[in-house]
C-alpha cells in the first residue's frame, strides 16, 4: 500500500476503530448469564476467530507504524533540510523557547513595586527592572513564531505530498 504520513495515520486511526470494535463485540459475547434450568443459545463468539482478526490488526499496525517511523526519519523536507524526526523535535524546542522568550517580552523595562516604610514616616519607591532589552525579546518571539510557522507549512506539505511503501 502507499501512504503519505497524513493517510497511514488516518489508516491507522481507522484499524484501532475496528480493533476496539472487535474487542468491544468480544466483551459483550465471550460470556452470557442463564438462569437455572433455562434454555437459551449463546451469542455468537468465536475465541479463535476474535484472537486472529486481532492478531492480524495489530501486525498490519506493526508494519504501517514502523514504515511510518522510518519515512520520518528518512524523509527530508527540502527547505530546512531535516528529516521529518528532526522537525518535530525542532518544533517542540523553538516552541518552548518561543513560550520563554514571550514570558520576557511581556515583561516592563522598569516596573514600580511600590513603597517600602523605611520607618519614622519616611519611605521609598521600589522598581523592578529588566536587566536585558525588552524590544529584543520582542523580535525574537516575532522570529521563531516565523520559524514554527515556516516548518509547521513545510512539514504539513510532506505529510501530504511525500509518500512511502508499506507491504501489508
């Protein structure tokens, strides 16, 4: 079968619905209640049959996954030049970097605390200031939000376009 990285998940998403289906059925029929001298057949159930269409479930999820894990490591998008892998672990680190910087960007160059009672009925003003320049972090958030964007569109390209093989 062929898939891009966008189908094999809808596939596999697809396998799991049928898996729990088949287990959901299995809960439902593998046992039955009768009372005492009651006459009724049992529901349909096959504990071969159900144990094989799993089997053969989970093997064909086997294969798609591990296509799909190599086709990620393999595959190379073609303006950043990483590897799908690489992208998705790039992407998890300039968005937590992008959460930091935007933590000091909101912050004020110089905020006032308020007064500090020095006692005798005197006090002073207190600030806080930010020991690194503010409009900086302001470009740099701009920037890797510009860059998470630019992957994220790369990435979702060759989710949809690049393709791989799987014997299933």
């Amino acid at each position: 079968m062929e898939f891009t990285s966008a189908s094999a998940n809808k596939y596999l998403r697809r396998l799991q619905d049928e898996k729990d289906y088949i287990l959901a059925n299995e809960d439902e029929r593998s046992t039955y209640e009768r009372g005492e001298g009651e006459v009724s057949e049992p529901p349909a159930y096959s504990y071969r049959e159900t144990r094989e269409k799993v089997a053969a479930i989970d093997q064909t999820v086997l294969k798609v996954r591990h296509a799909l894990h190599r086709f990620n490591v393999e595959a190379l998008l073609p303006q950043s030049g990483l590897t799908i892998d690489e992208a998705l672990i790039a992407l998890a680190q300039l968005s937590a970097e992008r959460e930091r910087v935007g933590l000091l960007r909101s912050q004020q160059p110089k905020k006032r605390l308020g007064e500090r009672f020095l006692g005798a009925g005197m006090s002073t003003v207190e600030y806080r200031y930010a020991n690194y320049d503010v409009a900086e972090a302001e470009r740099d958030s701009t920037a890797l939000s510009e860059k998470i964007a630019a992957l994220q569109l790369e990435l979702d390209l060759a989710n949809q376009t690049q393709t791989f093989s799987v014997d299933v």
